[in-house]
C-alpha cells in the first residue's frame, strides 16, 4: 500500500495544493518530539525537490529550535505529512531536511516571492526533500473544510510593532532550552 519516491511528482503536488492543512514534525536529540498542525495558505511546492512553508508566531517555536540543534548541512530532520479528507483516500508524507529562514537572511527574499506574507509572519522553512512516501489513508474520516480560523492573524494585525518585537525577542529558547533565533521585524501582512 505504501509507495515511496525521491522527489514530488506532478499528483503529489496538485494533492498538496488542495490540502487546508498540513502536520510538522521534528525532533531534536534529549528534546521532545514536536507534531504542529499548520493552516493558512502556508505551504508552496518550489520544486519536486524543494517545499517551503511561511511559519506565523505562536505559542513556541520548536521546529525553529530542532532544526538549528542538527548538525547537518542541510538542516535537521522535518517530517510534513497531508492527508486528503476527501476523494481519493491519501496520505503523503516528506521527509526531509529542513531550515529556518528569518527575514534579512540571504534567502528570505527568494522564498518571501513564494507567498503572501501574513500578519505575524516569523519565517519561512525552507526543507530539502529527500524522499516521498504515499498511503492508503483508508482509516482517514471524510471531512469538510469550512473556513480558516482568523484568530491568529488577527491578534497579530492588533499588535503593536515594536512590542510584538520585543515579545518575540524574549522568546529565544525552546520548551527543552534549545536555542531559538528570533524574528526581528514585524510583517502586518500583504
């Protein structure tokens, strides 16, 4: 039932299109595993080997904290996982290795070009694909999208800039004390 492939293929990327969600998960060695929910207009497909993902502030910023714990060149470990509530059952998998990319880094305004920045906007995860898995998704319930939430993005529209600055920048540790870089400017959205 389950399929793998090394990089995103033209079905991959139209399922991905119509997903309203998409789960995150990364992992940090002595650090808790962290699973996100992420909705919005948030993900982009910029090659078969490449995804990205516009990361607004909430209540933590682990996946920034495990991906810069990795070692590796590439970034750490960051699994994305969609699943299609509706016809054909489906669940696609990304594994990969990923980054965080902070505005005034040298490839923020590469990646920026990708989405519509939202009020609040944090980073942008930039992740190296390394394989794709497909699944049945036989077991997943049908369900239908009714709206995005606009809870978040209005709390950030409300915000205060420098005092959303400053917030953040108090913000610099994970749950487990993993370092965190945080954002040093205010995006009130496109």
């Amino acid at each position: 039932m389950a399929e793998f492939f090394d990089t995103l293929n033209d079905k991959h990327i139209a399922m991905l299109a119509k997903q309203p969600v998409f789960f995150v998960a990364t992992s940090a060695p002595d650090a808790r595993i962290n699973l996100s929910p992420k909705g919005y207009d948030a993900f982009r497909v910029i090659a078969p080997d490449r995804v990205a993902y516009l990361d607004l502030a909430g209540s933590g910023n682990e996946t920034h904290a495990h991906l810069v714990a990795d070692p590796h060149e590439d970034g750490g470990r960051i699994t994305i996982m969609v699943t299609n509530f509706d016809r054909p059952a489906l669940i696609l998998r990304i594994y990969g290795r990923g980054k965080p990319v902070l505005p005034g880094d040298a490839k923020w305004d590469e990646l920026a070009e990708h989405f519509k920045l939202l009020p609040g906007t944090r980073q942008i995860f930039d992740i190296a694909v390394e394989s794709v898995q497909t699944s049945c998704g036989w077991g997943v319930p049908f369900m239908a999208f009714e709206d995005e939430r606009g809870t978040l993005q209005k709390a950030h529209r409300q915000s205060d800039p420098e005092e959303w600055v400053a917030k953040q920048k108090g913000r610099n540790t994970s749950i487990d004390g993993l370092p965190v870089t945080p954002p040093d400017r205010f995006f009130a959205g496109d």
